[in-house]
C-alpha cells in the first residue's frame, strides 16, 4: 500500500540531527515526513520520571554544551526558547573525587580553578592558555562538514589554506601533537600530580578513548578546558523539552511526524532511493530525498539486496565504542562527599580515580571483562536544575564507562557472567557501582529513595543507533574521524545518512544533521549527473 502525502523527503529517525535536518529541509519549501520508530522522538535525548513521581531524569544524553555552541542554535535560539528550551547552566561544571578524602574542583574562574591545583597550577593554566590559542582552529576542524561536492571541498582547503596561514603557521606543530597524541602524553607534557592528569584524560572516557589511544588527547582537551570556560549546561525541567521544541519548529514549518512507525525497507528505482516501506506494509514515496539518521549496518539492511558494494563494505568496517549503563537515583538530599559538602554542587563529579584505573578499566571492557573499577560520572542533575525534584530532594544521574557490550568475564573474579546476557548482569553490577559511589560518598545508600538501572541492553531495545550500548553512535577513533567517518552521501543517489555514524559524531552537538540537509539541498540546487560506475560514494 502506498500511502498518500506527497512528501519531497522523507527522514528516518527522530533524533536531534533527524529533526535537524527535517527542519532545514522544510525551511527550504520540502514537504517533510519524519518517521521514528520509538513511541516519542529525541533519540538518546529524553527526560522521564524514571524513579519516582516529580523526580525527572535525563534518561541517557545530558550535557548540551555543544548544542549551545552549534550554529543551528545560533540560528534559532529565540524560537528554541518561544517552543519552551530554557537552559540551567553551572559555573562549577565538573571536579575529580579521590579516594584519600580529596578532590580536584574546576570552576568557570580559571584562576580559582588553579589556586586548587597546588603544583599543577602552572601547567594547568598552560594548557588553558593553549585552549585560547588553538580552540579556534580546533573548533573550525570539528565543525566543517566532510566534502560531498566540489563547493564543500573548496571550502574545506580555504580552512586548510586558514590553518596554515602566516598569523597561525606557528600553533601548527602544536596542533598537530594535540590531534595524535593520547591523553596520557598530553597530561604528562603539562602536569605532574596524579590527580590533575586523571581530571584531563577521565574526558576522554566520556567516548572511546582510554588514556593510553592516540587522538585521545584532543577530545578530552576540548572538553576539559571548554567544559570550564562555558560552565555546564542541561535542559531546564529535562532534555525533553529540547525534543519538544525541535519538533514544534518542525511543525510550525508544515513538517509531519510519526512516531511508533518502524521503517522496515528503502526502495530504489533507477539507481535512487524512492520511497520507504513500513513494518506494517505501508509504502511512503519521496520525491527527493531519503535522510536516514541510522547506523551504517542498518542502512546496509534497509537497502537490502538493493544496497550497493560500498555501501555493504562501509557497514562492515564500521566499528561501535564499548558499552555504557546508566544509573538513576531519588535522593532525600544532596550527595554525602567525603571530600567535602560543596561538592554537591559541581554538575559531574568523576570517580575513577587515577589514570591507570582509567587505561585497566578501558582494556577490561574492549577485552570483554567487566572492570572492577568502572569510571563513574556522576551527574547531580538537581544541583545545575532544582525544578528536576522536589524540594529539599535530588535525582543523581551516573553513567558507567566503559563496559563490554556482552561480557565474557569479569575482571574482579565476583560476579558469573554466564551468556553474557546484561539483563542477567544489570542488578549485581549495579550493585558494584552502587558500593563504589558509597566508599567516596559514605551514607549516599541510606538517603536513596529509588533506583533505576538501564543496561547496555535496554540502552539498545530503547535505541536501535547505540548498538551494543555505545552511546556515542560509533567509534569516534582516528580510523573513524572526518573524511574516514561515513560520508553523508550513500553509493545510492538522494539517500543521505545522518546522526552520529557521520562526522563530527558523538554528542549532541546538531552538526550531522545540519551538515546533511546542506548537502541534501546543494545536491539538489545543482545539475543531475548520472552516478558512474565504481563513484565512491558512502
């Protein structure tokens, strides 16, 4: 059954870049359909009451610092907020608990940030003076899109052309040690004490790069220094309401949504994708664009026997991070810190603690075994946003990284794995976790009220794009960064893949989506060519 609408595109997948995209395309004249398989849109963007009534949680993706720095918001930040986006932003972003009593706090002051760093004052303050200098180029790099037309590549050697010009010739090798060291060779350049160099490279571990993987160093650089400068920054009343607002743009603009529509089939005619077919049978057609915000192996399915050559061999060189679980707490109160009771008031509080855990913790997991001493970041959502729960109570946010998407062993000897299953694993490592938050916040167990544990696996059912439990959509390793990350134009004309499979990758940061609809609408300004044989289309 073909169905009738008359869509000039039809997107797959509401996510942030989805919506992005769909909203792009609808500003330039489209009739846009967005489809998205889960019973309400955002993707790994969501809020609910996960514990209990009136305590809202960030149920996966929570820091918007970069979606505030994106250009889409740029754009359209007095809409966003119109549709009801406000943002609670923290001037004590992010601080390291240490398992002697102390901990290492950044502020948004620079200089307060490093009257706590003893003998690491200097080289902090180093690292932030090399932030001021090289951030804009780094910045530029992350944010240009990778060429699919003779106009983008122009573009991208004017940056070249930019980033060797004279006023910047001489950041260049400094820039180029940042962007292929790891963050152990980073923090130990500058730093010296054990506590100030698992501060910069516990980053790091926020995606796939444990201390000791070269390209590590820029990501948890970037993070570290722009996290300090800019505070942190989450959704007044939950991540929901960015969700809510992207789709009521889209809506103002005469774009559709669907939810609980599970897109089963691509069609392609003549060589160009058509149409998508629902579970149910249902036939959309799309006069001028397909836009799929999904994995590079789901698109490959999607495409069945229709899919070309390289689309096939791009899924099977894709390579997914290592897992995450998320735990959510109801608290009476703020956390207990043994390092201090104004610690309850910074946004993430790591607990790793050193760098060596770091690097055991992450060749545990890519090496299937639990680790014994997960990095937990801590998030006290309540603390940046008091509307998330009650008067005088807290909801604590705690990501785990990293974990093997199926275990094969467990590093401490304790817990029997078995098949590997995480709906068998989730309760006992949970309490693992749990035991580990209580050694560095002693009494944290007495004020929980509810706890809420999402696996690796209901990470998965809930969002088919986080596959194994990666939360960042795909290694975002040198293997996969810009021009080696799937392009956004597919091997099959007006198919398009966006979200976290296409650079800049992880984090909500609205780029690929932004990157797509300009690629989508440039492609479809310019002349038709007939797509030659062997053209080496993603």
């Amino acid at each position: 059954m073909t169905s009738a609408g008359g869509y000039d595109a039809v997107v797959v997948g509401a996510g942030h870049n989805g919506l992005i995209s769909a909203i792009r395309l609808a500003d330039a004249g489209w009739r846009v359909l967005v489809l998205e398989q889960a019973p309400y849109p955002g993707g790994a963007i969501w809020s609910a009451e996960l514990t209990e009534p009136g305590f809202v949680h960030d149920g996966h993706s929570t820091n918007h610092n970069l979606f505030l720095a994106s250009p889409f918001y740029a754009a359209h930040a007095a809409e966003l907020e119109r549709h009801g986006l406000r943002y609670a932003v923290s001037s004590t972003p992010f601080a390291n608990a240490f398992p002697d009593g102390t901990a290492l706090r950044a502020h948004q002051d620079v200089a307060r940030t490093a009257a706590g760093l003893g003998a690491d004052a200097e080289g902090w303050l180093a690292l932030d003076a090399l932030f001021e200098r090289i951030s804009p180029l780094l910045f530029e790099l992350y944010a240009a899109p990778v060429p699919v037309s003779l106009a983008q590549a122009r573009g991208t050697l004017s940056l070249a052309r930019r980033f060797a010009g004279r006023d910047r010739r001489r950041e260049l090798p400094a820039l180029a040690r940042l962007l292929a060291s790891s963050a152990r060779e980073l923090a130990d350049t500058y730093l010296t004490t054990a506590e100030a160099r698992a501060a910069l490279a516990c980053w790091g571990l926020h995606i796939d790069f444990g201390p000791d993987v070269a390209g590590g160093a820029m990501f948890a650089f970037l993070e570290a220094f722009a996290d300090q400068r800019a505070g942190m920054a989450i959704v007044e009343g939950g991540a929901s309401r960015m969700v809510d607002a992207l789709v009521a743009m889209l809506r103002a603009r005469g774009g559709e949504l669907r939810t609980g529509a599970e897109v089963t089939g691509i069609e392609t005619r003549g060589g160009r994708a058509d149409a998508v077919v629902l579970a149910g049978g249902e036939r959309i057609a799309a006069r001028r664009a397909v836009v799929a915000s999904v994995t590079p192996a789901a698109l490959a399915r999607l495409l069945g026997g229709a899919a070309p050559e390289r689309t096939r061999a791009v899924a099977r060189a894709f390579h997914h991070g290592p897992a995450t679980m998320m735990l959510h707490l109801a608290l009476d109160g703020p956390v207990p810190w043994r390092a201090g009771a104004d610690l309850a008031d910074f946004a993430y509080v790591h607990v790793a603690p050193y760098l060596d855990d770091l690097a055991r913790t992450y060749t545990a997991a890519m090496g299937g075994r639990l680790p014994a001493e997960p990095l937990l970041v801590v998030g006290q959502t309540s603390a940046v946003d008091p509307t998330r729960a009650p008067a005088g109570k807290h909801v604590l946010w705690v990501q785990v990284r990293a974990l093997p998407a199926r275990p094969t062993g467990d590093e401490a000897g304790e817990l029997a794995v078995g098949d590997g299953s995480w709906d068998a694993l989730a309760a006992p490592y949970a309490e693992r976790v749990l035991a580990k938050l209580e050694r560095y916040a002693p009494g944290l167990r007495a004020l929980t009220r509810t706890t809420t544990v999402l696996s690796p696996a209901e990470l998965e059912r809930a969002n088919p794009n986080l596959v194994g439990g990666d939360s960042l959509g795909g290694s975002m390793h040198l293997a996969q960064s810009f021009v080696l990350r799937p392009r956004t134009r597919t091997a099959v004309d007006d198919l398009w893949l966006t979200g976290t499979a296409t650079w800049p990758g992880a984090g909500i940061n609205a780029l690929p989506g932004d990157h797509t609809a300009s690629a989508v609408l440039a492609d479809a300004r310019g002349p038709r060519r007939p797509r030659r044989p062997g053209r080496p289309g993603r």
